[in-house]
C-alpha cells in the first residue's frame, strides 16, 4: 500500500529516545526546553513564547482560552478546517462562523473572511492549507486594524513562510500539530506560539493545571516551601514530555531534509500529471513564498472524483479529501449556509500521497494510476 502519509523516523531519533530512557528523566524537563527553544528560533520568535503540548488540539483549545473567547462571540473559520478547530471554539460557548475558500488554493481570501464578520466576532481562525501561506501576510494586517485576534492553525504548515517570514508568526497566536502524519512528527504533540508575553506565561500556566511554579526540583532551589500550591486560576495538564521532545529536537533538525524531498515529489508529481485533460494540479505558489508541501492535491469533476479514489484504493494507493466541509455538519449549526466554492472544491479534489518515504517509482505509479483513472472513467461509459 502507498500510504497518504509516514513519519520519517529513524536511528536518530531512536538514539535521542535511547538518552532519554539512559537520563531516566521522562517527564517534562531539559529537552522539552531545548526543543521549544530549537523551534523558537526556527521561527524566529523568543523561545518563552514556545509551548510544547501534547497536541496539536490541545493548543487550539488552549488558544481559545487564553483569549477569553465565550459566549456570545463569534470566530471566523474556513469551513474546509479540521474539526478540533470548530471543536475549540465550540467548547467555550462561541459561535463558529465559517467562511468560504479559493476553489484552487482552498484558502480564504480576505473578502471570504469580511463576508461574514460582524461586531462579535472576535477572533478569525486561519489554516493554511497544504502548507500553502496564502493570503496570512495581509490577513493579520486587516485583523490588528480592527481589533480581531488571529489564530493561525499552521498545523500543515511548518516550513511554508512568506518573503522569509515562517507561517505562525503572522498573528497573535499560532499552533502545530506534530501527530504522525505531519511534516514534523514526535508520535502525537503540538506547539503553541502566543505573541502576547502576559497571554504567554498564561497558556504555559494553564497547560499544566494552572500552577504558577510546574517544577518541584527547580522550585525547591527558590522557596523553602516547595510543595506549597500557587493557582491563579485552574488549568488542564496539556503538557509535552521529554520522550517526545528528544525526538522532535531531532525531527527539527532533519527538517530540511524533508522539505526537499517534497518539493522534489511535487515537482516529479507535476510532471507525471502534465497534460492529463480534466485534472488540475495544485496552482503555482506566488513569488515569495515557499510552502510545505504537506498536501499534495488534485481536482477533477465531481462526476468522477470517488470513482477515482476507489480505483487507487484497489491499486493499493492510498488517498483521500481533506477537510471535509464543517458547515455540512449539524453539530456546528450552520447546515443552511451555502459557500459555493467549499461546495464544489470538497466534491472535486482529492489528496494523493505525499511523505518524504516516497521513491520516485511510488509517485510514478500514484500518477499513472490516477491516469489510467481518470482517462477511464472521463471517456468510458460511468462504472459503480
Ligand atoms: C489542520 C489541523 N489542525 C489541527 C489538527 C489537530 O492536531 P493534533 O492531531 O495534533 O491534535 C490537525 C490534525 O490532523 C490538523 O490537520
């Protein structure tokens, strides 16, 4: 089977568990600080705004703490968004509001996101999908003029920037997920950038239960008392651990490496898919930014899409479409809003594989499957 996706986890990364284990110390702790301070400076920010979670999901919840968000307001999405994100929102009594997307980019425009703003919303929830930047840059400026928090859900993006500057660091807050299917993985985790200092020693307090002080040891070395609690308010426990650190400090490391090799699969993908009539490739990224490459899409006519993925599941090629649209689902409360281009692009598109485990024999045979796919069922009587 041609998986979607597969963590690229090696001999370093085993090496850096081995020390761990060796360390005996696997809780949260020195490499859990290492690695929020190795991920601090790759995106260029100060490592005491870095939080590492146990989650992606974890730091949307959290964000949406630390903002306050609650009932009565309102927080613009793309409806084409993972569902953790609506969820956060959810949870704190707010009112997601979702928006439409670029056919193509599957990405908001500004246009999409004032469309449906209004005096509460609050906050617009922002993903950049695929690793595409899209409009983030602009965004964030549109967001600070009125008062709007920004989340960026970058949790396909580690690696995509625009003009240099890394996605995350548009707006006020930002997460990753580094579950295994992401570009960066420790297994399951997430990292959560807060711009504000007060907001970020809040979210570090609240991802572990609220305490002021988290560690007994570096306490005791400032108090006499050190069992003593300190709890502004209550908190969860969303908190890393050092197990999972060491291997993200080596993933981070390696990153690079795994950014190539995407691009260098997009690029052999776009070649091996030229010319196919019915089939749009992913649209060429404008000048300046660089993506991650975590998805590697195509659109096709509706009429034929799950044939299609049916078709590359026999052939033992995994695909699927991703995010299916949030305003289809009555848990949200929006069925009745129409937003054409979600509409069209979730019944169009479909993600094929894309991991840096891939030869270039996986993606020749992904691309002529799709091929004898497509052309099949685009000139062929319909099959089931
Ligand atoms: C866009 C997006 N946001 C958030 C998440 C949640 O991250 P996690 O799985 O680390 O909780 C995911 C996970 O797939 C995702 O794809």
């Amino acid at each position: 089977m041609i998986n979607l996706f597969q963590p690229q986890v090696g001999d370093e990364e085993l090496a850096a568990v081995e020390a761990v284990f060796k360390d005996r110390w696997l809780g949260h702790g020195p490499r859990t600080k290492a690695f929020e301070a190795a991920f601090g400076e790759y995106l260029g920010v100060p490592p005491e705004h870095v939080v590492f979670l146990n989650s992606g999901t974890s730091g949307l919840f959290l964000a949406a703490e630390v903002l306050g968000l609650s009932e009565g307001d309102e927080v613009v999405l793309p409806s084409m968004s993972f569902l953790a994100a609506a969820n956060a929102v959810v949870v704190r009594g707010a009112r997601p509001v979702f928006c439409d997307v670029d056919a193509r980019t599957m990405n908001p425009s500004w246009a999409d996101i004032e469309a449906v703003l209004t005096p509460r919303t609050r906050a617009v929830l922002l993903l950049h999908y695929g690793g595409y930047p899209g409009e983030a840059a602009s965004i964030a400026l549109r967001c600070r003029e009125r008062g709007i928090a920004l989340i960026e859900d970058s949790a396909c993006s580690l690696g995509s920037a625009v003009d240099g500057r890394r996605t995350g660091t548009f707006g006020d807050l930002a997460m990753w997920s580094l579950d295994a299917a992401k570009v960066l993985t420790t297994g399951d985790g997430g990292m959560l950038y807060v711009r504000d200092p007060e907001l970020a020693v809040r979210a570090r307090r609240l991802a572990y239960h609220g305490l002021v002080q988290s560690s007994g040891l570096g306490y005791a070395r400032v108090s006499h008392r050190w069992w003593d609690l300190e709890v502004p308010e209550p908190g969860r426990r969303l908190i890393g651990n050092d197990l999972t650190a060491a291997i993200g400090s080596v993933q981070l490391r390696r990153l690079p490496e795994f950014l190539a090799r995407r691009r260098e699969i997009v690029r052999l993908y776009d070649q091996e898919l030229a010319g196919l009539g019915g089939v749009e490739r992913p649209p060429a990224l404008p000048d300046g930014q660089e993506a991650s490459h975590y998805f590697y899409w195509v659109q096709m006519p509706g009429a034929v899409r799950d044939g299609v993925a049916s078709d590359l599941l026999e052939a033992d090629v995994y695909t699927t479409f991703r995010y299916a649209p949030l305003h289809k689902v009555p848990a949200y409360g929006q069925t009745g809003r129409i937003l054409p281009n979600t509409e069209r692009a979730s019944e169009e598109t479909l993600c094929l594989p894309i991991h840096p485990g891939l030869s270039d024999d996986d993606v020749r045979t992904v691309a002529s499957c799709l091929r004898e796919s497509v052309t099949s069922r685009t000139t062929a009587p319909q099959a089931g």
